[in-house]
C-alpha cells in the first residue's frame, strides 16, 4: 500500500467516527487499536499496543 493511501484511510476513518458521534477519545481508540491490528500482526500486534500502554 502506498503511504498515501494509508494516511488517507486512517484520516478518513477518523473523520467518519467522529461526524457519527463519537466522542474523540474512543474514536482515537478505535484508530489505534485499528493499526496494530493492521501493521503490527494482528493479535500480536494488540500484545504490543498493550505492552506500549504501560
């Protein structure tokens, strides 16, 4: 995927939870949690998202 794209989607998505309602914070969320599934391998990517929290 081309780096454009990609920033595309995320601000996209954004967007669109916010316009719906919901609040900032969970849409941020949502994102995040979005990513890792995505760029960091599924569930060993929400290990690390997790593991980053701390």
């Amino acid at each position: 995927m081309e780096w454009w794209l990609i920033i595309l989607v995320i601000f996209g998505s954004l967007v669109v939870l916010m316009v719906s309602g919901l609040p900032v914070a969970f849409a941020f969320l949502l994102i995040n949690i979005g990513g890792a599934l995505f760029f960091l391998g599924g569930e060993a990517g929400l290990g690390q998202l997790i593991l980053n929290i701390r």
